[in-house]
C-alpha cells in the first residue's frame, strides 16, 4: 500500500472518530443550544409576557435542570390545556444528549437576571390601613389588639395559623 494511502486512511479514521464523539458539556456547549430556549424566553432570558414564557436569567443551575428533567420526562405539560408546558416539553425532548441538560442549565445560571417590572402596583401599608378601619368601624376587639382577620374566604389552615380567634370579633368583610 503507497505511504499516501495510508495516511489518508488514518486521517479519515481519526476524522471519524472525532465526529463521532459528544459535544463537550459546560458553558459553550450550553450557549448554542440555548438558541432553541432563546425564541421564547429571550436572548437575554428575560422572558416574554406575551407568549407566558418566565423569566429564567440567573436562576439556580439545579432548578433549571430538575424543571428540564420534569418536561422532559413527562412529569410536566401533560395536561391539555396547558399549552406552554407542552411546548416546553417538546422542546425539552431535544436536549437529548448526555451533558446537554446540564450545559443549558449552567449557561442559564451564569446569565445575569434581569430587572423586572412590577406587576401588581398597589401599597401594603395602605392595605393594611384600610383592614384595621373595617375592623374599627364594626368595632371589633380585634382591631385593637391588631390580629383582625382580613377576609371570609380565608382558608381554615391560614385561620388555624393565625391563632385563637378573640371572642367578639368577626372576621372582616362578612355580616353578622
């Protein structure tokens, strides 16, 4: 066999075999296949409000990866009408080589979280203000004593947490 030959040969067999081998996980491998998450949650991962995508930039590396895991292996868009999930499963499923889940998941927590607008504007203090007065104006002991109980539709867990119940008070919002 000519010298030539040969190294070709040995060229095209190392050629092959490095084709052959996985990409290498870590931050690299993680930003490309980012590109696929990048549609929905931004280039920044900042999110999209309009398409319900979240915000993800910065969250823990250990987080992402479980949220992947679960979407991948069903545990999460299962439901029919919850057509998010289901395209976040579909697009889980492509991360399907050993180290991918772990990349895009390091590559997300090394992104800095993004300053994010308020939603709900409001003011807790006034909130707060507006429940004591209701109280006071029903004269309630418990207006006093500031354990008013601020809403009928409270739960029986968040009634049991917030103590005994005063004798003579009434929770707000509700008639005698």
């Amino acid at each position: 066999m000519p010298i030539g030959l040969t190294r070709a040969a040995v060229l095209g067999a190392v050629l092959l075999a490095a084709c052959n081998q996985p990409p290498t996980p870590g931050l690299a491998r993680g930003e490309t296949l980012y590109n696929s998450c990048a549609k929905c949650h931004g280039e920044s991962g900042e999110g999209s409000q309009r398409l319900r995508a979240p915000a993800i930039a910065g969250l823990p590396q250990w987080y992402v990866e479980s949220q992947l895991v679960k979407f991948a292996a069903s545990h999460r868009g299962y439901d029919a009408f919850d057509t998010t999930g289901i395209m976040m499963k579909s697009v889980a499923w492509i991360l399907d080589r050993e180290g991918d889940v772990p990349s895009v998941a390091q590559y997300v927590a090394s992104m800095p979280q993004p300053r994010t607008q308020a939603v709900l504007h409001g003011n807790a203090q006034a909130g707060a203000a507006r429940a004591t007065r209701r109280c006071m104006r029903r004269r309630s002991p418990a207006a006093a004593t500031g354990t008013c109980w601020r809403s009928s539709r409270s739960s029986r867990a968040a009634s049991a947490a917030r103590g005994p119940r005063i004798p003579g008070a009434r929770p707000c919002g509700r008639r005698p």
